[in-house]
C-alpha cells in the first residue's frame, strides 16, 4: 500500500520514515557519520529510486542510488560526480540532486560545491560536466557564501528540457533556454541587500538561498534570498518582492505545493546575524495567492520560545492529496503536516543537524 516516505538528510547520516496509524517509524542512520546534504526521491521510475549525496570526511563525497527504498544501496566503483582534471579542482559537496520533469525521464542534475552543474542521462548512475556553466565569463567572479560557493538549486521545466534554472550562492540566478548548452544571469529585481546603497541591484552576485516551482504555472517561480522573498511571473527572467506580512525577509528554505498554484511556504528567521525565529517562535508561513498575503501556521508546533533554524534544503511538500508539508531544524527535531500546513505532529526528535528532508507518496 502507498504511503509517505520522509527522507531526512542530517550531518551524520539519512533516517528513512514511514507514517502508520500510530506515528512514524524510521530507520537509520544510514551512512553513519557522513552528512547527508542532498536526496532525491526519484518517482519517474516504475520502482522508485533514492540518490543521496554523502559526504564521507575520509573518503569523500559521493552519490548513493537505491532502488529498494533503502533496503540496500550502490555506490558506483568510479565516482559518479567528478571534476575533468583541466579544471584544476575537485568535488568538495554535492548539495543538490534533481530528477529533472516528465519530458526527460532519465536526466538527473546534481549542483555541487564548487559551483558547477553535472548532468546525468541514465537516472543518476552516471553524470557528465555542464562546462558551459563552469566556463560562464562570470563565474571567476562568483563569491563563496557562508557554506560555500555551490549550485544548490536546480529547477527544470516540466514539459521542455530545455528550460533550466539554477542557483549559485554567491552568484545568483542563471537561466538556460538551450539545454545547459548557454547561461545568461535572470536577477533582475533582486537586491543584495550586503552592498552599498548605489550597488544593490546588479547583474549577478545575488546570495540566493532557495528557489521553488509553482505547482501549475511553471513559469512562476519562488525565491528566497539572503534578504527579501520574490516572485517571478516569467520564469526567472524578473522578479517581484513578495515578503510585505513576513515577520522577517530573511531565511533559507522556500517549498510550494506539489498540486495547488500559488501556494507555497517559507520559514522566516530573524536577520543574517541574528539566525533564530522571529519572536523566537517556531513558525511556518504560507501563502495561497502567491506571495499578496501569508498565514502564520504554528498548531502543533513548538510554543515559544524556539530556536531551531530551517536550511535551505531542509523544508519539503509531499506530492499526496491534500499534500503533506515537512521540516527539520538544526536542533534535530522533525515536523509533518498532513493537511497542508494546517496542522503539525513531531516526526523524530534529537536527530543530528537536519541538513535536507524530502517526501513522497510511494
């Protein structure tokens, strides 16, 4: 029978969950003692797959594949994510990895720390190098944001493959209308709100945080910033400030829902230097109109105060009905909506440092 399963990535391994009538029962840790920044629930496939970024610190990072939700996992005997050697680097994180839409049902992107973009056509088993981004006259001038320089945010169109958005911390936002084949900057609108005054709108630099997909306009994208939550109606070519009923513009995570246009949620926290909840209370913000208002969502969640932080992979939708929301927080706690938001329960407590989650009916 169908049934949620909750991915959780945290810096010593991946906890799998699955909900019963009782509660949620999990299993891990998975790679103990590896943190875990990316997973992906690849549901394309008549079997669904798991791919999980690890990050061993004595051998390395590395791309993990399970097709038996968990019970056993493969590693390649070469790695899968690997810098050519004339570029004079070496992969430090994989941070995202994303099943691209239906019309490309075997291509799987993984972002990665350095900034670059990898491509695979055979559902994450193997991935060649997007150069065309690494060779990006811009790039040089890309800065490395508080956990690094990285693409960690691929969006792709779910009907032409050749539509493809990424987001670089500190580079901003890049659009390919071609396949990856080129990349032009789409930051309009978006403040760097660390610059002088005179400097606050340029071409690219923008320290994004996390973009997510409106469920029925593709083209309606959302994004958070290291200061300031937007929307763009054109798919990324501009953007709008959205955050006006936010309790604060800052914060990392930002997810939609998997079926209804014009919702989706964020996590506020205070300011850049001052990461802890508004008011120190644990909320999650939604809204139905995107972005015109929001609505607090707290029942069921922690009463004040609160000080678990939100990452920027670590809030997730589920692709149910209505459709589940989840998160985890550096405090190690977990937290499940079954109703959209409406309501909250505790997944799992005392968990490591949550670094992504992600759901999906299977």
């Amino acid at each position: 029978m169908a049934g949620v399963l909750l991915a959780v990535g945290t810096q010593k391994g991946l906890f799998l969950g699955r909900r019963h009538s009782g509660g949620w029962d999990f299993t891990g840790p998975h790679f103990p003692m590896q943190a875990v920044y990316s997973v992906a629930i690849d549901t394309r496939r008549t079997v669904p797959r798991l791919l999980v970024g690890a990050d061993s610190s004595h051998w390395g990072p590395s791309v993990f594949r399970s097709d038996d939700v968990g019970e056993s996992w493969h590693e390649p005997a070469r790695p899968a994510v690997k810098f050519p050697e004339d570029t004079g680097t070496s992969l430090e994180r994989v941070w995202q990895l994303h099943p691209a839409g239906p019309a490309a049902p075997d291509v799987v992107y993984a972002g990665t720390q350095p900034g670059a973009l990898f491509r695979s056509d055979d559902g994450g088993e193997t991935f060649t190098f997007v150069r065309s981004l690494w060779e990006h006259p811009q790039r040089p001038q890309w800065e490395a944001g508080f956990g690094g320089q990285a693409v960690h945010t691929v969006v792709t169109h779910p009907s032409d493959p050749d539509l493809i958005t990424v987001a670089v911390s500190t580079g901003g936002v890049y659009r390919s209308k071609d396949g990856g084949a080129s990349w032009v900057p789409s930051n309009t609108g978006v403040q760097c709100t660390f610059l002088p005054e005179e400097r606050r709108f340029p071409e690219f630099g923008q320290c994004v945080h996390k973009i997510a997909q409106d469920a029925v306009d593709p083209d309606r994208l959302y994004l958070q910033n290291h200061g300031g939550v937007y929307r763009s109606d054109d798919g990324g070519a501009t953007w709008t400030d959205i955050g006006a009923g936010l309790p604060a513009d800052f914060g990392f995570a930002i997810t939609s829902h998997k079926h209804r246009g014009d919702v989706a949620y964020v996590f506020p926290v205070r300011a850049d230097a001052y990461r802890m909840p508004p008011d120190y209370r644990c909320r999650v913000y939604r809204t139905e109109d995107a972005g015109a208002t929001w609505t607090a969502l707290s029942r069921g969640l922690p009463e004040d105060p609160s000080y678990g932080v939100v990452l920027r992979d670590a809030m997730c939708t589920d692709d149910g009905d209505p459709g589940g929301v989840y998160f985890g927080n550096r405090n190690g706690d977990v937290y499940a909506s079954a109703d959209q938001g409406d309501s909250w329960e505790q997944a799992i407590a005392h968990l490591p440092d949550v670094l992504c989650v992600r759901a999906a009916v299977v």
